[in-house]
C-alpha cells in the first residue's frame, strides 16, 4: 500500500490506511512514497530559501514564464564547482546518467529534471531540448527545482530576466542544493531494494554538504544523530515486512557474502525490486480525473450527477 504522508491518510484511527486494514480484514505492508518525503524537504529548504509565501503561485517563476520566448537558449550559466563540491556533482552525474542509459525509459518531466541538472553541473546532453514550463503552483511536483534550474542557468541574460542581488543569492543556493544532492536522491527514489542504503547515503551526504551550506544542513538534519549505520534501517519489524512478502528468512542466519548464492535471498530480492515504493501512478490519475471533471462542466450539482451516471453504467 503506498500512500503520501498526510494524516489523512497515516493517522492513527480515522487515517485511510487504517480504515483500508479494517475493510480488508489485513495488516498491509505499509509503503510511505518516497517521492512525496523528498517533496516535503524540498520544500522546507526551498522556504529556508526563499522565506514563506502564502500565494499559490511563486511570482518570480511567474516573471520568467512570461518571458522565457524571449530568451536565447544556446547562452546560459553553468554552477562554479569547487573542490568542495566535484565530489557531489560525480556522483550525481554518474546517477543520472546510469539512469538515462537503463532500460526503463524515463518520462518527461523526469528527463527534464535530469537534463537541467546535468547542464547546471557542466555536462549537457548532446541534444538539449528546452521544454515548456508547466504548472507553477505550490503543489506540483518537481516544479520548484524545475524553474529554480532554468533560472539559474539564464540568470545573467539581464536584457530578458533581471534577479535582484537577493533573488540571485536564493537561486544559487536553492540550486546548488538541487543539483548536487537533491536530484539524485528524487531519481533514484524508486529503488525499493536500495532505499536503506541510499537513506543513508543521503544522511552522510547531508553532513559534508555542511561545508557548503551549514544553514540548509541544520535545517533540514537536526533530528538525525550523530551516528548512524545501516543497521539502523533493520528492525524487528522487518521481519513482519518479509512475512507480509511471503520471503522466507533464513538467509538471516547465514553470512551475509553467501547470501547472493541463497534461493530464498534471491527470490525475496527480486520481490522486493518490484515493490512501488513511490505514488506516482495515483497522483496522475488523480490530476488526470480533475482536468477531465473541470472541462466537463464547471457546476458542481452536474458533477455529481455525472459522477453518479457513470457509476451505475460503468
């Protein structure tokens, strides 16, 4: 079952995920989307950047939305990498690009995440296609990071797009963030079988991005400890996971350098590679339904009555 962390869904009696265990009759192995974790500290470091807003649009991606035609794309702005930063963008680039080569096609907005990243860093692809921005508003996702890169990147243009000294120093830092931390861990968040390692991969990364940004390191980390380990990441309810998955557990008992020879390990990996770990289906079919629903009529009373049509015919 994979869900976004809002209480309606994790609350403890009224939440949807345990009303779904009590219509079912079973405990379900509970899957947070790790998209919409990263989302909320995306969020949080963009706020840390830019301060708060109660609008539900952002105005200075509104400002370059209005004039991004007028911009000459083939001059643009790449981030000053320093030695404090070569390491992070390698990785990152090296991420990226394992995951443009893989065999699962990458999809838009996705690609163009990655694309603008890898400009931002110094390596463009040998085609750039410069896409049309999309919706703006608080809640879409990738949107924030999406318009932050392509500011950034044309930033200097000051005859089209003009930042204030303040605005600049917001896109930099938001940006740096974006692309040598953020946009690697949002690629690679579908790994089910990887997200311990690359949690904790993370965590250490947020430590020596401390040399960077010790504002944004604080901000967003201070909960974590001092020391952590993968062991951390397995608990005794781990075992409630593998029974929920039908994997046998006695690979546990064995070293762990014998366990790619084991059936029962090999099997259980292969099931948990295909776990969804991230909602991404549900959140497009949800947005699918109300861009349908709205050109469809705008008068609530006819959106039941539709509604309750296509109940009784479907």
């Amino acid at each position: 079952m994979s869900f976004d962390t809002i209480a309606s869904n994790t609350g403890a009696r009224k939440g949807a995920c345990v009303l779904l265990e009590e219509k079912t009759g079973h405990d379900l192995l509970w899957l947070a989307c790790r998209h919409h974790v990263f989302e909320i500290m995306l969020s949080k470091i963009f706020t840390l950047c830019f301060g708060p807003s109660s609008s539900p649009q952002i105005p200075l991606f509104k400002r370059f939305c209005d004039i991004r035609e007028t911009l000459p794309k083939e001059h643009y702005d790449c981030l000053n990498l320093d030695e404090n930063a070569l390491q992070f963008a390698k990785n990152t680039l090296e991420s990226l690009t394992t995951t443009l080569s893989g065999e699962n096609q990458v999809r838009d907005d996705y690609e163009e995440l990655i694309n603008l990243t890898m400009i931002v860093l110094n390596k463009p692809p040998a085609k750039i296609h410069w896409r049309a921005p999309g919706p703006i508003h608080h809640a879409r996702w990738m949107a924030k990071l999406i318009y932050a890169l392509k500011i950034f990147l044309f930033r200097n243009n000051l005859q089209a797009f003009k930042l204030t000294k303040r605005e600049e120093k917001q896109i930099v830092r938001f940006v740096s963030f974006g692309a040598l931390i953020y946009a690697k861990i949002w690629i690679e968040a579908p790994l089910a079988a990887d997200a311990p390692v690359n949690d904790l991969l993370l965590w250490k990364n947020l430590r020596l991005y401390e040399v960077i940004d010790s504002e944004i390191v604080r901000g967003d980390s201070a909960k974590l400890t001092s020391e952590v380990t993968l062991e951390a990441f397995v608990t005794q309810r781990t075992l409630k996971m593998l029974s929920a998955l039908d994997i046998k557990d006695s690979f546990l008992e064995l070293p762990t350098d014998t366990w790619n020879d084991n059936d029962d390990y090999l099997q259980g990996k292969n099931c948990v590679k295909k776990l969804r770990v991230v909602n991404d289906t549900a959140e497009r079919g949800v947005k699918l339904f109300e861009d349908y629903n709205t050109i469809l009529t705008k008068n609530e009373d006819e959106k039941q009555f539709l509604l309750h049509v296509v109940e009784e015919n479907r």
